[in-house]
C-alpha cells in the first residue's frame, strides 16, 4: 500500500535480485554453487555418520566436529535452495516474514558455526597445554553446556535484529533486495526510516559472537604454540602440531571470508555490489565445502574410516 511516491509500507513480499550486475549469467553461476553445495551435504553427512557409528570417536574433539557438519549442513541448506530458486527457476520473490526468519537462520547458524570453532580451540588447548587434566574437565556435562551454549547465544542474540527490523521499520523505499537471500543489512537499507539503532546492534552482536570469538581463538592457538615449540621430543611436538592443523585451516578460511565480506559490505561503498554479493554467497558455501575436505584428509582416525569404506565399496 503506497503512502508518499516512492515510499511504500512494510511490504508483504519482497523480491530478490539476485547478483546485480550479473544476472544474465546467473544461471551459470548456479553451477559451481550447487556443486559445493552437493559436496557439502555429502561429505558433511559422512562425517556424522562416521563420528556417529564409531565409538572410538565420541571424544570431545569429534563431537564439536560433528556439531560442526551439522551446522554446515543447516547453513547451506537456509540459502542454498532459494538461490537455486532465483537463479535457475526465476522464482525471486519471498514473504516478508519469511524473509526475516531466513534471516534469523543464516545469522543464528553463522553464530554456532563461530561458537563450535572457539569450542574446538578451547578443547585443543586444554588437550595440549594441560594433557593431564582434559579429560576431566572436556567431560560430557561440560560439553553438553557448550553444546547448548553455543546454540542458543546466536539464536537469542539475532531476535532484537528481527524485533527492530518489525517493530521500527515500516517504510521501504522498495521491495527489490540486491541479495541471494536475507541477511541483516541487506534489508535494513530498504527502509527509509533512521537505521542507525539497526546498524549499531548489528555491529554489536557482530562483534559479541564473532569478534571476541576470533580473539579467543587466536590467543587459544598462540598458547598451543609456545606450548609446543617448548615440548621436548621432536615426535611429541609434531603430533601436537599436526591436530591442530585441520582446526587452524577451517578457522583461518571461515575468518577471513568473514571479515572481508563484513567490511566490503559495510564500508566498501566503492566496490561494486556483485563482488559484495559474491563474497557474501562464498562466506556461507565454501566452509561447508571445505570443513569436511579438511578434516577428511587431515585427521588420522577419520581419514582411515573414510578409506576403510571406500576399500569395502570397491571390493563389494
């Protein structure tokens, strides 16, 4: 219902463009897309059911690893379809409350993805630095609190942004989001109202999840080393190293995805929205992709199990 020209109220549907600048060639780019994104499923699935069919594997260190493919598998699956969607079947449009709990899911998952990492480089630390003590304090009660923990603080954390987004915005200048699917300052800047409260709390839980998530990460990582580089046996500092290598990959890949498309999306006003819109799909599809590739090839007991059934397979 239009109220001023070129101003409308809180539309019910909104429509998504897709990549601006490259939408005659969107169909194409849905192939590699949907390509990680069979990859992803695929092999995330494998973990879990290798993690979960193997008792020698329900450690702390595999459970945050198999809280990690399921967090991937949800990930991709919250946007991966709709971007199909618009890309292949033309099918831009999506309801304006359904737009804002896709939102929620990308956020919240985002958020445990972040979460699990810290969890993983906690666990390490502990196993490293203090070898004596982690398996009484990396108990199951305790990793049932992480688990939980890390699960309901992005959750909780994202419901103000829907709140706002709800409660404050009502005006819209158009329906047309320049996005694959709904993220915070996406739709935030539709509106015509004043966004800066949207902005700051975005920034905020921004920061409360992801930022002090990274900087515990790095100062776990930075203790596991001189922990290491001042272990006496050659063997022993190897094997200490080589753990942590698969987790310092996917920390490193997530991160730095992040951060650039955090910053070119918020401050690269100068950079043009398809390389936005691109980093933003990349962040959410390439660490499905490449955790279990990483984990697959880098961890000893789960390599052999995924080479113990390519073996049965073939001889089958």
């Amino acid at each position: 219902m239009p109220v001023t020209n070129g101003t409308m109220f809180m539309p019910s549907v909104l429509t998504f463009i897709g990549i601006p600048g490259l939408e005659t060639i969107q169909c194409w780019i849905g192939i590699p897309f949907c390509a990680m994104y069979i990859i992803a499923l695929a092999g995330n699935s494998l973990l879990l059911i290798i993690i979960k069919a193997e008792p020698s594997l329900h450690e702390p260190m595999y459970i945050f690893l198999a809280m990690l493919g399921a967090t991937d598998i949800a990930l991709s699956t919250s946007i991966v379809p709709k971007m199909l969607g618009i890309f292949w079947f033309h099918l831009p449009e999506i309801y304006f409350d359904v737009c804002l709990f896709q939102m929620w899911l990308v956020h919240t998952f985002q958020g445990i993805e972040s979460g699990v990492l810290l969890a993983m480089a906690l666990d390490r630390y502990v196993a490293i630095c203090y070898p004596l003590r982690h398996a009484a304090i990396f108990n199951r009660q305790l990793v049932t609190h992480i688990a939980v923990g890390v699960t309901l603080r992005p959750a909780i954390l994202v419901i103000p942004c829907l709140l706002l987004i709800k409660c404050r915005l009502k005006f819209y200048r158009t329906k047309l989001i320049s996005h694959t699917y709904c993220e915070h300052m996406a739709l935030v800047k539709l509106a015509t109202e004043d966004v800066s409260i949207n902005k700051f709390y975005g920034l905020l839980g921004a920061f409360i999840v992801g930022g002090l998530d990274f900087i515990l990460i790095s100062l776990s990582y930075v203790q596991i080393f001189i922990t290491v580089f001042h272990l006496p046996q050659k063997e022993a500092r190897l094997k200490a190293f080589n753990t942590c290598v698969p987790h310092i990959c996917v920390f490193f890949q997530f991160y730095l995805l992040a951060f650039f498309s955090f910053f070119t999306h918020r401050s690269g006003s100068y950079i043009p929205s398809y390389i936005h819109i691109t980093l933003s799909n990349l962040y959410l599809l390439v660490p499905p992709f490449f955790n279990p590739l990483v984990y697959g090839v880098k961890t000893k007991h789960i390599k052999d199990k995924i080479s113990w059934l390519i073996y049965c397979s073939y001889v089958l």
